[in-house]
C-alpha cells in the first residue's frame, strides 16, 4: 500500500518541533518570493518578445544570468530589476502590501 504525497507532508510537518517548523516556514516563504521574482522577469521579457539572449544584450549581461534569475537559481538585485525593466519598455515598482 502506498500513502499519497500529501498525508506524508502533512505528518513531517506535524511532528517537527516548533524551532525546526518555523525555518522551515521561512525557507518555504523565501522560495516562494524567489520564485515571484522569477516568474516576473520571465512574463516582463516574453512579453516584450525578447529571448534572453536578447534581454542579457539590452542589460549588459549574460543570457546564463537571465536564465537563472528566470529559473529562481539567482536572485536578481535592485539594479538589475531596473536595469531589466528598463529593458523591457516597464517601470520597476516596489512596495509593502498588508500581510494577510
């Protein structure tokens, strides 16, 4: 017999102590930013109709840098979020939302 994916999370994540749960929970949260982050730039530059090669070009870097900032391995500064939305014709907006 085998037991779903889902009942064995939830049975790992019940049994870890508090401390352990707490990082975990933040780790799960910055992954989860990380992935955010990605997935903009990803939409921002396919949107623009420009290939990575293409982007890297406009920014002044690598097409390999583009491509681990799209797949969530890098983790794009400020001024290369300028410097990609400039590229792509967009203004760069940050800001604080109310948590939920």
């Amino acid at each position: 017999m085998t037991t779903p994916f889902r009942e064995l999370e939830t049975n790992a994540l019940a049994a870890m102590p508090a401390e352990e749960r707490a990082r975990f929970d933040a780790a799960v949260e910055e992954e989860e930013a990380r992935l955010r982050l990605a997935e903009l730039v990803y939409t921002a530059r396919t949107g623009a109709g420009l290939t990575q090669t293409a982007l890297a070009a406009r920014v002044g870097t690598r097409q390999s840098v583009i491509s681990a900032i799209e797949n969530g391995a890098q983790v794009p500064t400020i001024p290369m979020l300028r410097r990609i939305a400039r590229a792509v014709d967009q203004d760069l907006n940050i800001e604080f939302a109310a948590a939920s």
